[in-house]
C-alpha cells in the first residue's frame, strides 16, 4: 500500500522527519545466500532506534511500515527492511518531510539512487553491485569497522 503522505499532519511530519535527522539510518546490507542465483541478497533498511517505545510507534503507526523491537539492553528500534514499503512509504514520507542537516540529505539521496538501481534490475549484475559498493562507501561516514563483509569480500564471488 502505498502511504499517502497528504494525510500526515506537517507537525507530525516534520517531527519524524527532525528525529531521524538525529536518530536515524539508511542502510545498505549484503547477506550471503546461498539459496539465491545471486551470491548476495542486496537489502535497504531504514531504521530509528531509541529508549522511548513512544516515539517509535509513531513512525510505524504514520509510516504505515515497519517492525518495533527491543533489544536486552532496553534500547528499542524501529526498522523497515522490506523493499516495497521502502519504496512506497519510506522514500515517500522523506521527500515530502525533508531534513535540514547536509549529512542525512546526503545519506537519504545516496539510498533513494541504490533503490532505484535495485528497482532496475541493474543489483542483479557485477557492475550493478560495483555501483551500489561505490554509492555506500560515502554513507553513514562510511561505515568505517562496523562492515561485516568488505567489498573486496563482496566482488570476489562475482
């Protein structure tokens, strides 16, 4: 279902939108598979984790998406991993509610450009995976040690 972003009070909007400039990620992940024609299972995940429940089922209940959890340090977070709820709730929501820090601007743009690559088809093809490796090199200030695959790790099954 795609979210109607029209339906969302600007107040409540702009409050996600400036919580997660702060608090929250876009992510790219490659999992190992072994049970796909692709080496790799390339996912997007958005998420926001926080120690007030609160404000997390307020993302799922306007966004319409997503999974809460809690984790046994009694940090919880909220996350979208599913492509389509990205692409239809997720990526909308943002470009109506935008943020103010450059950083965040930047990493949002750099996952909408890796969901429209996926979107294409283009992830299913070395060149595509190479693309997607260069555009998370610049996210999240690099992802500097918290990697579990390095690139080179990636490509070397290609």
């Amino acid at each position: 279902m795609i979210l109607n972003t029209g339906k969302i009070s600007p107040k409540i909007g702009y409050y996600l939108a400036g919580f997660t400039d702060g608090e929250g990620s876009f992510n790219v992940n490659f999992r190992k598979r072994k049970d796909y024609k692709q080496p790799w299972k390339i996912s997007l995940c958005f998420n926001v984790s926080q120690r007030d429940k609160v404000i997390l089922t307020l993302f799922k209940r306007h966004l319409k998406c997503g999974t809460l959890r809690s984790r046994s340090d009694g940090v919880w977070y909220y996350e979208v991993n599913n492509f389509n709820a990205i692409t239809e709730n997720v990526i909308p929501f943002f470009n109506k509610f935008v943020f103010l820090s450059a950083k965040k601007k930047r990493d949002f743009a750099k996952f909408k450009k890796i969901a429209s690559i996926i979107s294409e088809k283009k992830h299913l093809t070395k060149e595509g995976v190479i693309e997607i490796l260069e555009i998370r090199k610049e996210m999240n200030d690099g992802g500097v040690g918290k990697r579990k695959y390095t690139d080179k790790v990636i490509l070397e099954t290609y």
